[in-house]
C-alpha cells in the first residue's frame, strides 16, 4: 500500500481548540509553576507601566527640585539623582523579573519536549506495522523532530508575550485614565484602527504559515526517499524528475514562508503609522492642556500601548505554527495501536519447540481486497517449508503472520497448540530469526550490529556465528576486523557482506524457528553454496520458513507449498511437483526457458511487495 501524505497537505489544522488543549492538558502537571511565573510578569509589568507616571511626575516637578539664588537656578542635585535611581530601579527591576521568568519557560518547554518525545518513542512502539506502510518515514520524523521542537522553541516566547502582553494592555489604560481622562480618550481613539489592521494582517499570515507546515513534512519525505535512494535515482537517470518534485514542494514552501513572514513584518510599520496619529493626537490635546509632564508620560504610554498589538502580529503565526505542530504529534498519539496481550500471556521462551498451525487463517491488508482466504497449513517441529509463488501472492504476509507485525482477521496461528495472541509479541519474536532481502545494519562495529541477534551474546559466540556465516574471512581484512565501524545502513561494505552480517544475527540469536527471505540472493554463487551449507546446518532442529524467488534454492526442501493469490494450490517436494506438471512446474520451467507463466493478472487482491518487511 503506498505510503500517504495526506495528513500533511490539509490547509489549516482541523480542531485548533483540541490541539491547544493538548499542549495545555501535558503542562497542567506545571501548573504552580505556570502560576509563579504569571505573577513574575505581573510584577514586571507593573513596574513598566509606573515607569510613565514616574517620568511625568519627574518633569512637573522639576520646578520643584530648583531654586533661584541671584537670579540663577540652582539645581538641587541629589534629589533629582534620587527620583532617576528610583525610576532607574524600576527598569532593572522589570528587566530581572523578565529574564528570570523566560528562564523558568524555557526550562519548562525543555521538559516538555522531553516527554513528549518519550512519548512518541513508547507510541511508535505500539503502533501497528500498518501505520507506517500508510505514512512516509519523512512524516513520521518530522512529527517525531521537527514538530517537538517547534512546540519547545517557541512556546516560551508565547507565554511570556501573552501574559506581559494582556497584563501590560490592562496596566496601560488604567494608567493613562488615572493620569489624564482627555488625553486617555485620544489615544484610545486608535484601538479600533490598531484592532482592524492586526487582525486582518494576522490571518493572512497565519493562512500562508499553515501552508508552509503542510509542505513541510512532504519535503522531509522526498529529501528522505530520494538521498536514501540516491543509487536508484542514479541509474535510471531520475536526478531531473526527482529535482522537479523537489523544486515544485520547496517553492510552494518558499512562497508561503515569503507570505507569512512580510505579513508578519508589515504589522510593525502599520503600527507604527497608527501609534504616529495617536502622538499627534495627543500633543495637539496636550498642548492646550498645558501639561508637560502627562505628554511625556502619554509619549510613553502610547508606545506601550501598541506593543501588545505589535506582539501579537509576531506571535500570531508562531502559535498557529505551534497549535498546527501539536495537532500533528497529537493526531500520531491517538492513532489506534496494537492489540493489548493479556495480562497472562506467556513471558518466557523455555519450553517452545516451533510446530505452527494456520488454522482457516484469513486476512485482507484492505477490507475490499482479500488476500489470505482460507489458509490452513500444519509445519511439524524442525520442518523445513520452503513457500513459493508469484508477487502478490501472499508468501511473505504469512510471514508478516507470524510474527504478528499483522493481526488475523479471522482464523487462529497456533504455536506449539496455543495461539499466538497467548504470547507476548517480544517473546514471540524473540524465538524467530529473520534474515531477509533487505539488510538492516546501523551505525556501529561489526561486533555490535551481530550482538543485536542477542545482547548478551559473548565475542567468541558473535565470531562462531560470522565463521558459520562465511563472514569472519572479510570481517578480518576490514580496517579494525571485528570493530570497524559501518557507515550508516553499511553503505561501506558490499551488498552481499551486509546480507553475510545479517545471517550471522540470525545465527547469533539462536532462534527456534527460522525465517530465511531468500537469504543469499545478494551473493555470488561460491558464497551462496557455502551459506547454504551453514543455513542448512543451522535449520536442523528448527522450524524453518523459506520464502523463495528462485527456485534452484528450495529444491531440497522437505516440503514446498506453491501459493497463489492467498491460497495453497500446490503442496509437496521438489520432484512431487515437478511431476504433477502443474503450477509449480510452469513457475521452474519458466525460470529457465525466459518465458512469464503469469501473464494473467495474478495479485488482484493485494500488494505484497509493498508489504514485505
């Protein structure tokens, strides 16, 4: 099923209110602390607000601190270094408060990225594999990363805007009523004009905003796919098809990143314009009421007066960027996740020996499009049952069974008599070594990426499963051997020495049942016969699941089961097969005559290849 990106293209989030009363609801656990830093910046400012009537004072009593000796003023010195300390100390006061209280956010919204974070890792782990056939890893990071720290990055400036903000409004206006009426009507006489032009400003930008997150995680996901995938792009000479879808995301995203951010920036001259009438406004008033002192203060109060508004166009995209991010992380939290095991499930591997039972298994990875119907199939203990079929067919979602990285829709999987529901997911996945087509290896040494199979694997274990594996012999002519560090996804060593590594995991781990998806597919024919050798010897005793696209390597299987559009239509060894002239024998004859026995549409049902782990 490929990969949707839909939640990332909606225009606009689809339910602001709950998304904020998420982000609201993980820091109520704060809440005392909220609070304290609430009353910090009510002290803060209040202090700023005084600052004005300070000042205005200051200047009508200037007269005051002077006196006249022989016709000439003499200036009473220290008391006017007394009034600029005390005004002086209301600035330090309010600026302390400020940064002590943006320190305590900051702190806050580290924490909370944090745990939210944690979150996302403890969710990613129960979520079903279906999820993330449905969304592009690019998404998923981008929630997981990019969103997280969104929230964490600006969350502290919209606190402390906010509160200051509305805490300052409030100051203001209170302050200029207090200190003259006349010229409080004047400047208030701009609220409206200051109100249209924000609102209608802010919108704008916070549609353009919206875009830009959209895009955001599409980008992610292409510059994922196509550098990950940089050989493919390569050798089908797609650089130009991939630079187009590239080009056309990024200038969607620059033109609304262009929009949001002018939008956001032509709010300041607006407002600047607006605060300019309320200044002449208030000289023309001033003036005729003859007081100095309340024209200084109302200069002041003016400009205060528009902050909040100026604030408001700034942070105006930022918690529309917030509240879009915390829908985003907020919508993977609620997604639907595994079946919960029963309390008593079993927890221990002892005791499992690796007989499995489909029992009238069927499922469907789409509810419209059947693809297991009716599947029943008995594998005895230390069966080695190679399955076989075209694409589509369903071999490897009986695999993706198995392992419960899908759920039955109907039907039962027994493992030695009991359901697979009764157990555990780890100790059930624990008993199985995989080695499939696609190698996993991350970022470590060779010891460590083997280990994985068992973390308490011994060196001398890991290094008998890399001789068993025929990779001790290249391991050792590596810089380092045993502790040369591969690159991410080992691009540093050779396909078929990642699928060596991978083999020597499965051995490491020493599983109960093993499941092989065509496991030397990537090698040359000298290692293949000498893997074969060492997966046959590792395969006695156990349980084994061989899912083969080419023929020539099952023929030894005790029994083979030929599939075809979910369901067994041929069951028996290599020789049966081939004398029953039937399905299986067109698909070997066909491997080597060149011709398709599959002409027929043959995969109606499903997309298995897209489903392969």
């Amino acid at each position: 099923m490929p990969r949707s990106t839909d939640s990332m293209m909606g225009a606009k989030p689809k339910n602001i209110k709950k998304a904020a009363s998420r982000i609201l609801a993980d820091f109520r656990p704060l809440l005392g602390t909220f609070i304290f830093v609430i009353i910090i910046l009510l002290v803060s400012a209040t202090l700023s607000v005084l600052m004005p009537v300070l000042l205005g004072d200051f200047v009508n009593d200037f007269k005051n601190l002077a006196t006249q000796v022989e016709g000439v003023f003499v200036i009473n010195w220290p008391e006017v270094f007394k009034q600029v300390i005390i005004m002086f100390s209301f600035y330090v006061g309010s600026a302390l408060l400020m940064w002590l209280a943006d320190w305590i956010v900051v702190k806050i919204s580290a924490d909370y990225a944090y745990n939210i974070r944690a979150k996302i890792k403890g969710k990613l782990d129960r979520l079903p594999l279906s999820y993330f056939d449905k969304h592009a890893y690019g998404e998923i990071l981008s929630r997981g990363t990019n969103d997280v720290d969104n929230i964490s990055r600006h969350m502290s400036s919209i606190i402390n805007q906010t509160i200051l903000g509305v805490s300052m409004f409030i100051g203001v206006v209170i302050a200029m009523f207090v200190t003259s009426w006349e010229l409080a009507l004047v400047a208030i006489a701009i609220l409206p004009f200051t109100i249209l032009f924000t609102v209608l400003i802010a919108v704008n930008a916070q549609r353009e905003f919206k875009k830009f997150r959209a895009h955001l995680g599409k980008l992610n996901s292409i510059t994922e796919e196509n550098y990950s995938g940089f050989k493919i792009v390569k050798l089908f000479n797609k650089e130009s098809d991939v630079a187009a879808s590239f080009e056309q995301v990024n200038e969607i995203m620059m033109k609304a990143d262009w929009k949001s951010q002018w939008l956001s920036g032509f709010i300041f001259p607006t407002m600047r314009f607006i605060g300019n009438l309320g200044f002449i406004g208030v000289s023309v008033v001033g003036g005729i009421l003859e007081n100095p002192g309340n024209m200084v203060a109302f200069f002041l109060f003016l400009q205060m007066f528009q902050q909040p508004f100026q604030q408001i166009g700034q942070i105006s995209s930022i918690i529309q960027s917030v509240l879009a991010s915390g829908e985003r992380i907020y919508d993977l939290l609620d997604e639907v996740e595994m079946e919960l095991e029963p309390s008593d499930a079993i927890n221990s591997e002892d005791g499992i020996k690796g007989e499995i039972v489909f029992d009238n298994v069927e499922f469907a990875y789409t509810i419209d499009k059947p693809l297991i119907r009716n599947f029943n199939l008995k594998v005895n203990t230390g069966d080695s049952i190679a399955i076989v079929g075209p694409t589509g067919a369903g071999k490897t979602t009986i695999v993706n069974l198995i392992m419960r990285f899908y759920d039955v829709n109907s039907g039962r999987i027994l493992l030695d008599g009991i359901d697979i529901h009764n157990y555990r997911r780890g100790v059930l996945r624990g008993a199985v070594g995989m080695v499939l087509q696609d190698t996993w290896l991350f970022s470590d040494t060779i010891r460590e990426n083997i280990r994985y199979g068992r973390n308490d694997a011994t060196d001398e274990e890991i290094e008998e499963a890399a001789k068993q594996a025929h990779a001790d012999h290249f391991i050792k002519t590596l810089p380092g051997a045993y502790d040369f560090v591969l690159n991410e996804d080992g691009t540093n060593i050779s396909q078929g020495q990642r699928q060596l590594l991978t083999i020597a995991r499965a051995i490491v781990s020493k599983p109960k049942i093993l499941i092989l998806d065509e496991a030397t597919s990537s090698v040359d024919t000298r290692t293949e016969l000498a893997i074969q050798d060492a997966m046959n010897g590792m395969m006695i005793g156990k349980t084994s699941f061989i899912i083969a696209h080419r023929l020539s390597t099952i023929k030894n299987a005790k029994v083979i089961i030929v599939m075809q559009k979910g369901q067994i239509v041929e069951i028996g060894n290599h020789q049966e097969l081939l004398a029953n002239n039937g399905f299986y024998a067109d698909l070997y004859n066909a491997q080597f005559s060149g011709r398709n026995p599959l002409a027929e549409p043959e995969a109606e049902n499903g997309n298995e290849t897209q489903k392969a782990i």
